[in-house]
C-alpha cells in the first residue's frame, strides 16, 4: 500500500472517544419510521413503497449504534437495502432512504481507518450492484456520487476539526498546569528559606539557651509541615524548564483589579476573611481565577457598567464571585479562558462554573475548599 493509504489503514478511531447515546437518538429513529410511513402513504406512485417502508423501519434501530459501531451499522443498512434493491430491480424511490448518509457520515466521524477504507467499498459496491440492476441516467450517477463524498468529507472535516479543537484545549492545560508550577516553586522556596532563617536562629542560640531551640525546632516543623500540604495539593503538575519565573500573586492583590476613576465598566473588589490562612498557591490561583474573570467582563460584556469581585475566607475555604451588569448572551461557548479557570480550580480540589446571572449580566463563581488542598 502507499504511504496514504497505509496511514489511513492505521489510523486509530477518532480522538476523543465517541459518546455512545445520547438523548437525541431515539428521537432520531422515530423521526426516520415515521417519515417512511408518511412518504409511503402519499407518494403512490412509487412502487414497493410499502415494502421499502418496512425495510426503513427494521432498519432506523441501526442510528443507536452508529457511533460505537459505525461500519458495522453501515454493512447491515447497505447489505439489507441493496438486497431489496435488487430483489425489486430497482432503485428505492423513498426519500427516506438518504438515512443511509447518517450512517455514511457516522463511520468516517467515529470510525478507524480499517472502517473508513471499508465503509468507502462498501457503499461503491453497493452503488455498483445497484447501477447493474439499474442502468442509470449520467446525471444520477453524478449526484449519487456528489452526495456521497460530500458526506464523507463532512465528517472526516468534523472530525479533524475536533481533534484541533482537543489539542488546543490540551495546550491550554499544560499552560495553566506550567503557570501553577511557577507558583509552586515560588511557595516552597518561601518556606524553605524560612526554615533555614529559623535553623540558622536555632544553631545561634543552641548553646546558650535550649528552650528557644525547642522553640525553633517546632517552628521548623510547623513550616515543613506547610510545605509538604501545599506541594501534595499539587502533585502531578508539571513546569517546562528555562522558564524566567513570575512573582506569586495573593489575595492581597486582587485588590489591585479594582478601577472605578472613570472606567467603564467600574470594578469594585470585596475581600472578607483571615487571608493569612490560605496557602500561597491558593491564594494564586484565586487571583488569577478572578483575573482572568474580571479581563472577560472588561471584553465582552455588553452595556456593562459594573464589575463586583468578591472574595470570602472562612472555614470551609476560599469563594470567589465576579459579577458583571452587562447584557446576556444567547448562547456562549466554552473559550480557553473558561477552560484554564475550571482546570486551576480543579487542581486545587475545587470547582469553576460561568454562566448568566438569575438577575441579569454573567457571573463566574469558584469554590476551593480545604479539604481540596489539604488533602
């Protein structure tokens, strides 16, 4: 085989996996029997139209598996249908019959290359038979073929077009997993030099007064102890090397996002709670939840004139609220924004969930609890 055609031949199925039945697939099936009993009932001209009907309905059942099986479903559907084809000498004249390109855009969507390659033979054998029985006008065999590439390339397109969209989404990941790297390594050098200050301090004074040893000895293993929480809470997380390190942000800082001289819309931060209890790392990821939250709002809130950030500590953990007073969207998809948030929240333990606001604007909301990093 040549180097295409053995690349397609191995090519796996498609990434990410098929999802093996969703809610719409049975009306899917109802839809196709009942369209074939409609179109029998009122096109009397065509004939066997009652038998191809019955054929349709025995056969819509194969949508269910479509996409777990596609060429599996397409041989059964091709084999019955070209059967009864050529049983009648004839093509089928139901318009029903084009469900056949759902199951035709299904296996080059969901399948390998080995069901691809067989899936394209399978319906030009089909064809074939067909045109022999039949002998069909040039035009027919024109737009037989037409529609058929035609749906093969939609879902080979659809399906590359995913596998872009996956990587990318991958890509952003690995950046929120490097940023959050960057500020684990900004913690730990923290706490590491001060336990060597207190171990300095502790080799000072061991001579001359045993007791502030002791001191010095619990205040070590209190900071160890820290460290070690904050490092397991982000164990996994990898960081790309030779990278120039950025300064760790806290939850001081988010009050610097506040800006109401003259700005449009105005952000106005509240921040509640001992912030004194939340590890660095945390306290990163907060701010840059919130930043990235309220850069969003800035962007793309429509008629926005407000942006509220709050922030409550307490004892479950740390909640952050950004609201905004702009106009709501129809629909919203998912940006590498949203993304990067939800998977620095989760890292952590925690959640991030963005969407319209019961009393108007939008409003992204992130919970870490402790026990998320403390665990």
């Amino acid at each position: 085989m040549t180097s295409p055609v053995r690349a397609l031949w191995d090519a796996p199925a498609a990434v990410p996996g098929s999802p093996r039945r969703v809610w719409r697939d049975w009306p899917l099936v109802v839809a196709v029997a009942l369209l074939a009993v409609l179109e029998a009932s009122v096109r009397t001209d065509v004939p066997w139209r009652w038998l191809w009907a019955v054929v349709l309905i025995a056969l819509a059942p194969t949508l269910l598996w479509r996409r777990s099986r596609p060429l599996t479903m397409l041989a059964i559907a091709f084999a019955v249908g070209t059967a009864v084809g050529l049983a009648t000498a004839g093509d089928p004249q139901l318009y029903t019959t084009a469900y056949f390109l759902i199951l035709l855009y299904a296996v080059f969507r969901w399948g390998s290359g080995r069901a691809m390659l067989a899936g394209g033979a399978l319906v030009v054998i089909g064809m074939l038979l067909t045109f022999l029985a039949t002998p069909p006008e040039p035009a027919d065999i024109i737009g037989g073929v037409a529609v058929a590439v035609t749906t093969s390339t939609l879902g080979l397109a659809v399906r590359w077009r995913r596998r872009a969209r996956t990587r990318e989404l991958e890509q952003v990941r690995l950046l929120e997993r490097e940023q959050l790297a960057r500020d684990l390594h900004d913690t730990v050098a923290h706490h590491v030099s001060a336990i060597a200050i207190q171990a300095q301090a502790g080799s000072a004074v061991a001579a001359t007064d045993p007791g502030a040893t002791v001191q010095v000895l619990h205040a070590i293993e209190a900071e160890a102890t820290r460290t070690l929480r904050e490092m397991r809470a982000m164990v996994g997380v990898l960081r790309a090397p030779a990278d120039a390190l950025a300064p760790t942000p806290g939850l001081a800082e988010i009050r610097s996002l506040a800006q109401t001289d003259a700005a449009v819309p105005a952000v106005v931060v509240r921040v509640d709670g001992d912030l004194d209890t939340v590890p660095p790392a945390v306290a990163a990821a907060v701010f840059r939840i919130a930043q990235e939250a309220v850069t969003n709002a800035r962007r793309h809130a429509r008629d926005a004139t407000r942006v509220e950030v709050g922030v409550d500590v307490d004892a479950g953990g740390v909640k952050l609220e950004v609201r905004d007073d702009g106009e709501g969207a129809a629909s919203v998809s998912p940006g590498y924004g949203l993304t990067g948030m939800r998977e620095r929240a989760a890292l952590l333990g925690g959640a991030c969930e963005a969407g319209p606001a019961p009393d108007g604007g939008w409003i992204v909301a992130a919970t870490l609890p402790r026990a998320g990093w403390t665990a």
